[in-house]
C-alpha cells in the first residue's frame, strides 16, 4: 500500500521547493517530486550564477496577464522584504543592482540551499530523479504513477515551470495536466527572449553585432483586443541575427507578431534640430557628427541604411533630410521577424488561464485539490526578479493553504 501525503508537489524548482517548506512547516505531510537529476538549474543559472532572487520593487504593475488583477493577492501576501527575511535567517549576503534588482554576493546556490533547508525543517520527502507517468484523481485523492511506483496525496500543486530553456528540462507537463482536468490554457510563447530580423532592410545592421547603448523602446498602443502597452529604457545589444539586451527582452513580451518596436536610439536629444543647428559650426562629415554622440559603426550602419553616403557633409544637407535622420534615430520603426524561441527565452507568457484558479490558494474552481503555481500559470513578470518574487509569493499562497 502505498504512503498517502496530504500533499505531492510536482516540480522542485523556485514555486515547488518554497510551497513544499511552507505547507510542510505548517504540518502537513509533503513529497516533492522532479524528473531533474539536478536541483533547480533554472536558479543555478540565473542572474549570471548569482541568482536575481527578486526585486524590492515588485507590484502588481510589473506582471503580464490575460488577467491583470490576478497576481495581487499572492503578491500582496508575501513581498520582497518577506524574502528578504529568509535571506538574512540564513546568512546570505546580497546586494542591489539597479532598478530595484538583488542578486546573492557570492551564488545562486546559496538560493538553492536555502529552500532545500527551508523543506527539511518541513520534513518534506523527496523523490528525485522521478518520472511522471499520470496523474489521476479517485475520489478525495490523487495518484501519481511515476517510474518509482505510486505517489497518493489527497492535494496535487503543479509547479513545473513553462517551455523555456529546454536543454534544462523544460516541458509541457503541467499545461497537459490542465487540459486533462478540463482548464483553460492562455497560448504559451517564449517571453523575455531576444528578437530576430532578416530581410534587405536589416542587412546594414548585421556587422553590428556587440554594439550596445541605452535606448527608449516601446511597442503597442493600448487600444483593441490584447493590445499591450510597453515602455523601458534600458540597453539594447545588436547581435549576428537581431537585437537583444535588457531592452529587448523586456519589450519582446509586449511585441505582437506582424507590429513595429519603436526604439529612441538618443533618448536625451532631439537628433533633427541638434543636427540642423550644428549646420552653421560644423562643415564635418554627418557620420562624424554622429559618432560624438553613439558609437561610430552604428552611426555609419544609421547612414547607410537611410540613404546616406558615408561620406555626406553636414552643410550639404537639406534640413528636411536631416529631419528624416532624426526620425530614424529618435523614432525607428521596426518590424521583428521572430524571437530566438524558447531555447534563448527566460520565461514563458501565457499558462493555465488565471480565471480557472482561485487569487487566494492557487487551487482550481473546479478540481479540488489541485493547484498551479508559479511559471506554469499565466502570469509573467518583467526582467529583473520579478518572476523569482511570483515563485515565492503563489508558492506561498498554495503552502499556506492547502489541507
């Protein structure tokens, strides 16, 4: 016969490992399982190795989801300073970044560590490598069969993350556990993923690659069905297929396919009139005026692709092509192609649809006793700790209510 728990948390990640220590400490009896042999990559590798644990910033406004409204509750619940407990009670030493952002002084293995000893003080059991055959529900209880036998527990929280970064173990296995038990599932695509280009129109753009500087980059206008505004100022980097950085990454999940991202190349200038007052002072080439102001092989890809030759004189210039210059730097218009798919992305948009779960316990209307938490649901934060800060706060909300 096999052992019953109260609860069998599927996923060792960020949301699994911080809801098993939560429903555990409280005394409920938890097993945890991964298919993984190793715990947690997706921390291990995050932040550079340094684990971006979460951002003293975090609220509501920095999440995207088909239902807004959703992630207040949980967030509200368990907040950064709330984290930041369990960082000082076990001796991490961090520091801040901008915008907000902690990352560990030393490793993200420290992150680890911490909720692997968060779940012994629970006493949570643990099966690991184990992998899930099927889950289905008999009456008041659920069984998972995985390749270790039989896993009975009468609550069943999903937590197994979304589609990014395959080559860590990604899969589809909470959002096909969702379509088994009827919910809804918001299209998962990559998010925080850099985007791709191709065409006659990017060619003088692709020896770019390495190039960064800050930029304003929005995309959408707010208005008709899923239009999503966005808006950041941070690094953009062009790389041998595309653009990536900070910049990029945060507005691709904003980005519709088909639409333009507008990007401000010099945020704290108006290119056009600074160009056309230089007129009088200046008898220097354009691509020299240019590279005072970005780096010189962007100034020369700028000129190139709008029509310039390379060694165009500023006092030769019209002030209505000038005025076309600036618009191509202060207000560039560009159509992506793609991303670089979810081997490149850091998270995943979309997930079991919020409408289906309860804001208070993470657990589906419909099906008692099972929950979704973390990645796999439709909520996804910006980059920068925000995601880390959804994990700990609806791994928190299922462990703090689960019976």
């Amino acid at each position: 016969m096999s052992k019953q728990y109260d609860v069998a948390v599927i996923g060792a990640g960020a949301a699994g490992m911080m809801c098993a220590a939560v429903a555990g400490q409280r005394g409920k009896s938890v097993v945890l399982l991964d298919h993984a042999t190793r715990l947690a990559e997706k921390i291990r590798i995050s932040g550079g190795g340094r684990c971006n644990f979460t951002n003293i910033n975090a609220g509501p406004q920095n999440f995207l989801s088909e239902n807004p409204h959703f992630c207040k509750s949980a967030l509200s619940r368990y907040t950064p300073q709330d984290f930041l407990g369990l960082i000082r009670k076990h001796h991490i030493a961090w520091h801040e970044k901008h915008r907000g952002q902690l990352f560990c002084d030393d490793s993200s293995e420290q992150i680890i560590q911490l909720l692997r000893a968060e779940c012994i003080a629970g006493d949570v059991s643990w099966r690991m490598p184990c992998k899930i055959a099927s889950l289905r529900k008999e009456g008041e209880r659920f069984v998972i069969a995985t390749d270790g036998g039989d896993v009975v527990a009468r609550n069943v929280v999903v937590a197994t993350g979304g589609l990014s970064i395959p080559k860590i173990g990604a899969t589809d296995l909470g959002y096909r556990i969702a379509k088994q038990f009827d919910l809804q599932i918001v299209e998962p695509r990559p998010g925080l993923v850099p985007l791709t280009f191709d065409g006659p129109s990017w060619q003088p753009f692709t020896p770019l690659a390495g190039i960064s500087l800050e930029v304003d980059v929005s995309t959408g206008t707010g208005k008709g069905k899923g239009a999503k505004r966005g808006y950041f100022r941070e690094d953009l980097l062009f790389t041998h297929r595309g653009l990536s950085g900070p910049a990029i990454l945060q507005i691709s999940s904003y980005w519709t396919p088909g639409t333009p991202i507008m990007l401000d190349l010099l945020p704290e200038m108006d290119v056009a009139e600074e160009l056309i007052a230089a007129k009088t002072t200046h008898k220097k080439q354009l691509g020299n005026i240019l590279a005072q102001w970005m780096p010189s092989r962007l100034a020369d890809g700028l000129l190139v692709a709008n029509g310039f030759a390379p060694d165009a004189r500023l006092p030769d210039m019209a002030d209505a092509k000038l005025r076309k210059l600036g618009d191509a730097i202060n207000r560039w218009a560009i159509v992506p192609t793609g991303t670089e798919g979810y081997k490149k992305a850091e998270v995943t948009l979309g997930g079991v649809d919020t409408r289906e779960l309860s804001q208070q316990s993470m657990m589906a209307n419909k099906v008692p006793g099972l929950y979704f938490i973390g990645e796999t649901v439709d909520v996804t934060g910006w980059l920068g700790g925000y995601n880390f800060q959804w994990a700990w706060a609806s791994g928190y909300a299922a462990g703090s209510n689960v019976e």
